[in-house]
C-alpha cells in the first residue's frame, strides 16, 4: 500500500489577541530586536491596519502585518517559525497582505528588509517588489542597511495574474478560515 503524504492546510486568518502569546515566541526566534506584547495589541487594535497569522490546525506558524496610508501599503513585519521555513508560509502571508492591499484599494506597497537577508529579497522579487533606496544603518544587532523595495501597480490586472501563478505554484491553494470576525 502506497501512503501519501498531504500537505499541512496552512489557514490565514486576523491575527487576534489569543494569537499573541505565540506570535511572540515566534518574533523573539526570529527578530534580533522583537516587538513586545504592547506593539502588537496597539496594532492589530488599528483600523489601518492588516495583520494576519498563518495557522497550522490551531499552532501559528506565522505572522504579517501591513498598515495603509493615503492608498498605499507599508509590510511592518513577516516572520514564520524557524522550524518551518522552507514551507513557503512566508508566501502564503505576503500573497494575504497583498490581496488585503488591493481589497482596500491600495496601488502601491512598500517594505524595508536587511540588506543580506537573500531568502526574504527572493521572495519579495517574485511578487514583484524592485529596490527604491537604502536605510543607512537601519537594523541593530548587528548594525545593517535597510534596501527599501517598492511594489507598483498592485491593483493592475498584471499583478493579480501574478498572484494567481504564484498561488498555483503552492502545494495547496491559499486557505483562509471561514468566519474571520471571530471574537479576540
């Protein structure tokens, strides 16, 4: 008999203040400067604000947050679990961020991440994102420029058949929960 294995169903749902406690396990393994309990509680309380969790049955496994300024979007953070990198959960949240942009009308998204951080430039270069400047020095521990990266014309027809080869490309298709009002 042949057993074959079936991907985890990775779910994104809004990030909640009962997904807190492990989000933050996950930003102090991933972050050499991590946000604290308080950072993240203001912004996810923040009507401009996105911010999802990648769920793996009930365990977080990720986390995304974007907030929206005069139509465009800024990605504040994106962190899997180090034990599941390689898993493309890191794709799932960006495709999520990025569908939340153009849901809410924004044409344009931006980041900042670490000049050496080659997995992270990969993946931002798949969806399209192209190098606009430097922060000179903007991470500590250890010091490091920041590349700022812009995504242009996020709510043309073009991107969106990005999007959907790039989901495609997945084990299995994006999932989201059914009822995301759920109370905190």
């Amino acid at each position: 008999m042949t057993v074959l294995a079936v991907p985890p169903t990775i779910v994104l749902a809004p990030m909640r203040r009962r997904h807190l406690r492990a989000v933050l396990q996950i930003e102090e393994r991933t972050s050499t400067t991590p946000w604290s309990l308080g950072l993240f509680l203001a912004e996810c309380r923040r009507e401009e604000r996105l911010y999802l969790v990648a769920l793996d049955g009930t365990r977080v496994v990720g986390f995304a947050g974007m907030l929206f300024v005069a139509g465009e979007g800024h990605i504040t953070t994106i962190a899997v679990d180090p034990d599941r990198h390689g898993e493309r959960i890191g794709t799932r949240l960006l495709l999520g961020l990025l569908r939340g942009a153009v849901a809410l009308d924004a044409a344009a998204v931006t980041l900042e991440v670490r000049a050496s951080n080659g997995a992270a430039l990969a993946l931002y270069r798949r969806f399209g994102f192209a190098p606009a400047g430097v922060r000179k020095d903007y991470y500590s521990r250890p010091v490091e420029d920041a590349l700022v990266l812009w995504l242009h014309d996020a709510d043309a027809p073009e991107f969106a058949e990005r999007c959907v080869a790039i989901e495609a490309s997945l084990d299995a298709p994006l999932a989201a929960p059914i009822d995301v009002e759920e109370e905190s």
